[in-house]
C-alpha cells in the first residue's frame, strides 16, 4: 500500500472515511448504563457490531471500543505514540497521584519510569519476600485465632492485607488499620476519583460543597503524612530494605539528579493505589472462583502441600508453584480488577481494521472481552488453569491477555503483584479449608475496579 511519507500513515486513511459500526442515535441519556452496568451493556455492543464499535454519546463526541488483540496491539504497542491516555482520564486520577506514573505522559512519565524501575528488579523483590511473608502469616495468625467454622469477607480481607503490604514494603509503615489517618484519608480520596470519573457533570473542585470539602482534606492529610515520611527519611539516611529507600537514592545516569519531594509523593501515593486496589479485587474473585470449582481448589492444594512440605512460601519455592500461578493467570483473565487499560486519544488520523479513525477520537481498551474473545479461548467464560500451560500460552497472541498492560506503560509493579498473590494463595490454603457462604448476593461493582459490590463471605476451617 503506497505511503504519505510525511505522515508515515497510509494514503488509504486519508480516503477512506468509512467510521467503525455504532448502534443508532446518540447515547447521552444511555450514558447510565453505560457507567453503571458497563459490561452488560459493553457486552451486547460487541455482540451487535463486532470487535471495533463507536459509541455516538453526543454530537462532537464519541466513545470507539476496541475488544480484538489485534487492535489492542495496535494501540498499546505498535503505534503507542499516536495513543495516549486521554486527558479526561488524566484530570481526575491527577486530583490525587499528581504527576505520578498512572496519570502522567510524556517526558515526565519518562523520566520518572527510568528512575523506578531498579526499585522493582529482582534483587528488590527477593529484599520485600520477608515483608510480603511477615504480613500474610500475622494475617494467618489473626484468623487462627477464630473458632473454625467463623465467617469473614474474605473481599475485605484481602483488601486489609494488600494495603498492609504495600505500605510496608513501600516505606515500612502499615495503614491498614482503620483507624489510621493516612488509611482513611486515602480511602476518602479514592472514592471521590472515583466518583469524578463517572460522574461527567460533577460540580467543579472549586465549589465548597460537602464531597469537595471531604476530598480536599483528605488529600491535605494524605500530602502532609506522605511529605514527612519523605523527609524525615531525607534527614535519617539509615538503609531500609523498602521501596521509598530505592527510590531515595535513584539518580539519572547523565545529570546525576535524583527525585525531588513532589515526584516522590505523587509516585507513592500511585503505588499505594495501584499496589493494593487491583490486587485486593483479582484475590476476592480468585477465591470465589475456588470456592466454585471444588476440582481446581483440591489442585491448588494438593500443589501448595506437596511444594512447600508444611513450610512457608520462600522466594526460592515460589516458581515451583505453577498450578497455583495458573490459577491466579485465570482468576484474571475471567475477573479482571477492571473492564480496560486507561483511554486513549489519538494523536493523528489513523486507520484500523479498514476503519477511520479521526484525530482526537478517545478508546476504551475494552481488554475484558479481550480476553473472552471466541478466537483465541476456547469456551471462554470456563474457568480452566491449564489454558495458561506453557504449549497454550504460545498458540495465543500475546495482546489477547495484557491483565498488566502492554508496551512501554506495561505495569511496573507487575512481578511484585504476583509475587504477592501467589504468596497469599498458598499461605493462606496451606493453613485454612475456605469454602463459599451458600445464596450470597455475588454482584459486581463496576466503579472504577470490578470490586465484589457486597463482599465475598466464607467460612473457614483451620488445617490441623
């Protein structure tokens, strides 16, 4: 196909007009359903109009929704420069994590994305093993303490212990607590991100209404509590094996300058976000899962005894458990802690399956249905571990499974996040029989994360 070499796009964009399928009519009074029953209603698009779908919200403005892993390639990978994150997604996330990895771009996220990542090789991730294990077995310790038989939210618990851990492996301080300041300030933070990002005609921050009034503390409390830990750590240079002391001491090879206090708060509040949040939801679904497939638990089990002999999880075990990572690669592919990857807005004209796709149009990644798509998963909504058997992963595109994302915005905290839920997994099932509480609401919400709207409830039994 011949080229404007000026552009580097095909001639063929600048022909063809022809706009990917949309239901008729504009879809501003559907906007709830769209918000509120999201993959329901995602869900009979993709049914109606197939992978690649435009949703006219109101004249001027439309939403394109790409579900094949060739588009997600396309998007993230291929031509991630023409795609950024769109700017309605940025604002919001940005009231809370400032310039931080999740709600920035360019040359800032560059930069800042060089300076984290030694904080998150291998030789770290061996140092915060004996965080992540501490946590979980004083958790173990807690339930150990309750009559067999007693039931707990499991989806609560989780989120307990993920927050517990991030924030000790990120400057050994544990929030989890309900009664601590910077726990709550940070829950009362979230929420109202949360709230902004469905809410399109949200009163702006300036207005000193009730919620924005709530935020606005919340995030005072949230700045001033992170800002002195980063400060007294400045005066107090004794090493810590966490996250905050990497962090600390990086420095850019040229111009030797590390980071400043600013970019150290916005980057750790994005960590305590992204480091507990998804991990607390993709861990409740994983046990409700196990809780419906009696067969794969009795594997998972079977696996996490015969593997650590009646010892903790060590780093060194921790890859010899396959079936329990196959277990948690499924848990994701099914429940995914959301419905997409962060929108994006395209930069330039662009073309995709023969489709035009105008400058400024804004995408929803919808990698939900990715991973759902009949092409690449046979009886897609079976819940089977051994689709991730090394001989199935390589017949698969690698774009039709990114739970972390893809290209250079690839999760940084990826090896960290299942380092952590493996450790879980088989700490926790090693010590306790978890079974299901029977005629349980199991709803999702679908704010923001996929979170279980009412918890999951199980009962649980000490192993003897």
């Amino acid at each position: 196909m011949p080229e404007d070499r000026a552009s580097s796009v095909p001639v063929a964009v600048k022909r063809n007009h022809t706009l990917p399928p949309a239901p008729p009519g504009y879809l501003l009074f559907q906007l709830p359903k769209l918000q509120h029953q999201p993959i329901a209603y995602l869900g009979q698009m993709w049914r109606e109009h197939g992978d690649l779908v435009r949703l006219r919200i109101m004249p001027g403005f439309a939403l394109f929704i790409a579900m094949h892993p060739d588009h997600v390639e396309h998007i993230v990978s291929i031509h991630q420069n023409r795609y950024p994150k769109a700017d309605f997604f940025l604002k919001p996330m940005g009231l809370v994590q400032g310039q931080g990895l999740f709600s920035s771009e360019g040359e800032s996220w560059l930069r800042n994305r060089r300076l984290m990542q030694p904080a998150f090789h291998q030789k770290q991730l061996a140092n915060l093993h004996a965080v992540i294990l501490s946590a979980v077995q004083s958790l173990a310790a807690e339930w150990a303490e309750k009559p067999d038989g007693a039931v707990i939210d499991i989806a609560a618990e989780m989120t307990r212990i993920t927050l517990k851990i991030v924030s000790l492996a990120l400057f050994s301080v544990d929030i989890s607590d309900d009664s601590d300041r910077l726990g709550q300030a940070f829950r009362t933070a979230l929420e109202y991100v949360y709230y902004r990002l469905n809410t399109p005609l949200a009163l702006p921050l300036w207005i000193p209404s009730a919620r924005n009034r709530s935020f606005r503390g919340a995030k005072q409390t949230l700045d001033r509590v992170v800002l002195e830990i980063i400060q007294s750590r400045r005066q107090d240079p004794t090493p810590r094996h966490d996250l905050l002391s990497m962090l600390l001491a990086a420095q850019e090879e040229e111009t030797g300058e590390g980071m400043s206090d600013r970019q150290l708060l916005d980057e750790v509040i994005t960590l305590i976000n992204a480091g507990h949040e998804t991990t607390a939801t993709t861990l409740a679904w994983t046990w409700h899962l196990l809780g419906t497939h009696p067969d794969v638990m009795a594997n998972l089990v079977s696996e996490v005894q015969t593997v650590l002999n009646g010892n903790p999880p060590t780093f060194e075990t921790l890859p010899k458990l396959q079936y329990t990572r196959r277990v948690l690669d499924e848990a994701l592919r099914l429940c995914p802690p959301g419905i997409g990857l962060a929108p994006r807005a395209a930069l330039e004209d662009d073309e995709i399956q023969g489709y035009f796709i105008p400058k400024g149009a804004v995408f929803n990644v919808a990698t939900y249905f990715t991973s759902r798509h009949p092409e690449f998963w046979n009886d897609p909504e079976r819940f089977d571990p051994d689709r991730f058997l090394p001989e199935q992963v390589t017949k698969r595109s690698k774009f039709a499974y990114i739970p972390f994302g893809a290209g250079s915005h690839t999760c940084i905290g990826k090896n960290f996040a299942l380092m952590e839920a493996v450790m879980i997994l088989a700490t926790i099932s090693q010590q306790f029989r978890i079974e299901l509480v029977p005629n349980q609401p199991i709803e999702i919400d679908p704010r923001f994360t996929l979170r279980p709207k009412y918890g999951i409830k199980v009962a649980i039994w000490k192993r003897y």
